[in-house]
C-alpha cells in the first residue's frame, strides 16, 4: 500500500498553452478576483481566467452537487515551476490540497486540478480513483498523445492486472498508469453513471471506509468491475460523450442498473490529502477546443 505523502503524477491539461506572456517572478500574489466558487490569487488579473475557470466549476457542480455554504477553493497562479517547487519541495505544473480546496498551478486554467478540488470537498478516495476521475473529466480519452482504451487494451494483452496498479500507482510507470486509471474511471463513469462515484468517494471520508464504500456503491467488488471493463474495452463502441463537459450531467446518468451487493475487496486506504502533477515529464498539452 502507498503510505508517500504526496502522489506523483504527469501533467494532463485540456488546453495548450497560453499565449499571454507568463507573470514576473518575485512580486507577491494578490487577490485578482473572488467568485462564489473560489478566490484567485494571482500578480496581475489577466493571468488567471476566470471565466473558464468558473464556467468549469459550474459543470462540475452539475455532477457533484452544489459546494457546502462558505465553502470557496482557492487559486494560486504562480510565475514558474520553481515557485510551486519553493512551497511543496518540487517542481509541479499544479498541485492541490484535497483538505482544503487550495489549489498551486503554473496555469491561467487547470481544470485537472479543478477538479481535484472540487472532488475533495466530497470525500478522498485512493489516488488511482482520485486521479482517474481528473483525467476521465478533462483529458478527452486520450493521454500523453495516446488513446487511453487503447492503452489499457495493451495493458491486458501483458496479462497486467489493475489491482497492483492501484496498490502502486505511479511508482514504476507513471504515464501507463495515469491512462489505465483514466480508461477504468470513464468505463465506471460511461456504464454507471456518476452517482455511485459519488457515493464511492462519499464513502471514504470515513477510516477504512473505501473498502467497503467501492463494492455497496456499485454492488460487486473492485475484481468484478475490473472484469467488466476488459469485457468492455474488447467490445467496439462510438466516442463518450461525457468527455464534453458541455452535455453534463445528462450524459453521465447511469444506464447499467446495479444489483447485488457483495464484501469488501481489494481497494486501497483514501488517498493522501496532497495530489501533485510532478514536472518529471513534458507538458503534454491537448488541443484547445474552445470548451469550458
């Protein structure tokens, strides 16, 4: 079981990069503007958007629900990978504390990390589920230039088995895993629908409580589902579309009803209240295409 502090990823990003000049390092981060969902912090106002930003965190709430009275994450634009390095011990392209919604990114728009935020204000989950609904909601389906299905598909002509990979999620192959984790989250997200998710992450709040919250949200145990989506990945299918966040939430209704309700199996402790996207590897930026 991974008992790190912090959990190590690459970066996944739905836009490229920005063509506004990066703010100056050393001046000091000042709030730039305050909204319902969050405070953002920034040297200048224009180096943050706000707008995309809100309109993101408007759709995440149509799956997650509204946030809690006086509940607002904070945004933290920084100039530099260095900066975020100074304040969590290495260089990240975002960061955020699930505890307490405040996200560090190098970023004007991070929807990954958005969502993290406002995932945490709903429950902890291990990171391989934490960091599967990030990518699953923003990266659509593909990661590091590849299809995530196809490789997950990969994976399992290896005879790889998903379950060490959520034990030991981005220790040896940090890419592989990050596309497995995304692939395994949307085929939950496409067949079931949000609710259980919900329910799953809901359930962790509590020690101990993601081993028995997986199996009675979605009523079968981690190696059941993990059969299902291997079934599912050898099966043709059309593009998702929950991967726009435009048709949120009406295309993340479950349509696979759930039946029988079986013990604890094979999950992971919550994840630790720390998810970074680690600066290791390139920035792998997917196309802008004009969505939220």
């Amino acid at each position: 079981m991974r008992t790190n502090a912090v959990a190590a990823t690459i970066l996944v990003s739905s836009l490229i990069p920005s063509l506004m000049p990066p703010p100056a390092e050393g001046a000091e981060l000042v709030r730039v503007a305050s909204t319902g969902h969050a405070v953002y912090y920034a040297r200048r106002a224009r180096d943050v958007d706000v707008r995309r930003s809100e309109a993101f965190l408007a759709r995440l709430d149509s799956l997650f629900g509204p946030p809690p009275a006086g509940w607002r994450m904070q945004f933290y634009r920084h100039a530099s990978l260095a900066e975020v390095q100074e304040r969590i011990g290495f260089p990240a392209w975002g960061v955020t504390d699930l505890v307490t919604g405040r996200v560090d990114s190098v970023r004007p728009y991070h929807p990954h990390e958005l969502v993290h935020a406002a995932m945490g204000r709903i429950g902890q989950p291990p990171v391989f589920f934490a960091e599967g609904l990030a990518v699953a909601l923003t990266s659509g389906g593909s990661w590091n230039g590849r299809e995530m299905d196809a490789v997950a598909r990969e994976f399992l002509a290896a005879r790889g088995e998903l379950r060490d990979v959520v034990f030991v999620f981005a220790l040896t192959d940090p890419q592989r895993d990050y596309a497995l984790a995304g692939s395994f989250v949307g085929f939950l997200l496409d067949r079931y629908g949000i609710e259980p998710m919900l329910a799953f992450v809901q359930g962790c709040q509590e020690p101990g409580g993601c081993a028995r919250a997986l199996p009675t949200a979605y009523g079968r145990p981690f190696p059941a589902l993990e059969v299902e989506w291997a079934r599912a990945l050898a099966e043709p299918r059309a593009p998702r579309p929950w991967y726009d966040a435009a048709t949120w939430p009406a295309s993340l209704r479950g349509r696979a009803p759930l039946t029988h309700r079986q013990e604890p199996e094979g999950v992971p402790a919550a994840s630790p209240g720390l998810l970074a996207e680690r600066a290791s590897a390139p920035d792998h930026h997917l196309p802008d295409d004009g969505r939220p």
